[in-house]
C-alpha cells in the first residue's frame, strides 16, 4: 500500500465520526457530497481518499453508511483494544484519563505516571475505573512487562524529549505528544503532537484577518 498522508487519515476520520452520527438519526445511504462537506473538502477528494483502500459505493447511489462505517473502523484499526499510558498526571493527563471518548474508540488507559512524590499512589479515575498513580521512575519495567501499545505525553515541554527517548528505548511505538515542543523520535516511532498554543493563534489569525475584512468593506 502507498504510504498514505496524515491529512489524508484525519479525513477518514472526519468520515467516520459524520457517518456514526447519520446512522444514529437513522440514514442509511449518503453521497461523496455530503461527507466532503463534514470533512472541509471536495466530492472528487473523498472518492481519492477512499479509493486508497477499495471499492465502495455505487454510482448515482452513494455509499451504504453501515458498510463504509464497518470499512473505515477497520482501516483506522478501531477493530480491536489499544492499551495507552498518560505519562503526566497533571490536570491535561487526569482529564483526558478520564475522557470516555477514548473507551468508546476502543482506546484502554492501562496506566498513569508521573513524578511528583505527593501524587505518587493517589486514585485516579479513568474510563472503565480508576488506576493508582505510578511512579514515573518504574516506567521502562512496567512497558516491558505490560506492553502498551501509545504513549500520551502531558508533561513539561523541558522533559519531554528525555521521558521520549526513555519509552522508545522501553519499547513504545506510537506517541501522542502535548508538551509544547518538537521532539525527535526514531523513523520506526509514530509521533502526534497536538499544540494548543498553536491552534489558539491559528483561530485569532482567522478572527484578525476577518475584522480586518470587514473593516475594509464598512
């Protein structure tokens, strides 16, 4: 298969989440057009993205919404439980511990870490339970034996590239990354970072630039 693009796969999943609600009000068919506008493009794009993967839908018919939600589960691997550990059990780590969202995906946080010695062998809660806050210092031992399949990083952009290089070395191949930093992993690695800070200054770049619009047409 072609390497596919990360744009690409945020597509699907834009899909993937209109699809799931279209079958919740009870739609059974739906057209290229109606996905390209939940996924901020065209009809053309979304039969390209697609055809990455096979042949579905037909022509002057659209796509059957089960049969291209069961599809695009299975091309995003949401066939199956993915173990995760949040390494920072700050107040990003706990909420997104917490957040059912992942359950529902398919996504089991297994374990939390961090290294502030008060927090060390606190509850906290996470979907489906709660975990006892681990010591960060006992990270590479536990990977070993427990093998999670991703890693969320919610940790001080200052440690982040040392704590990565400890769980690549540990044996973790995928990395949702939140500290505010760039980091260095090995090709082999799967590394996301999601910057906030980054995302807040794209959305007041759209709101300056369209004041600025309309201050010109007044």
């Amino acid at each position: 298969m072609k390497r596919i693009a990360d744009s690409t796969v945020r597509r699907l999943s834009a899909y993937l989440r209109f699809l799931e609600e279209s079958a919740r009000k009870g739609v059974t068919t739906i057209s290229s057009d109606e996905l390209a506008k939940r996924g901020g493009t065209t009809s053309a794009q979304v039969r390209k993205d697609l055809s990455f993967f096979g042949s579905f839908g037909k022509r002057g018919l659209g796509y059957s919404v089960g049969e291209l939600i069961d599809s695009l589960r299975d091309i995003l691997g949401l066939g199956r439980q993915w173990n995760v550990i949040i390494v920072g059990a700050g107040k990003i780590g706990t909420a997104l511990a917490q957040y059912e969202g992942f359950r529902r995906r398919g996504f089991l946080v297994s374990a939390v870490y961090d290294r502030d010695q008060r927090k060390i062998g606190e509850v906290v809660s996470v979907t489906g339970g709660q975990h006892v806050i681990r010591d960060i210092a006992q990270i590479e031992r536990d990977v070993a034996r427990e093998k999670p399949d991703i890693a969320v990083l919610t940790v001080p952009g200052e440690d982040a590239q040392g704590l990565v290089d400890r769980l690549v070395k540990a044996g973790i191949r995928a990395i949702l990354n939140f500290a505010p930093v760039q980091l260095r992993v090995p090709n082999e690695v799967a590394l996301r970072s999601v910057n906030m800070a980054m995302e807040l200054e794209s959305l007041s770049f759209a709101l300056s630039n369209r004041a600025n619009a309309e201050g010109a047409d007044s």
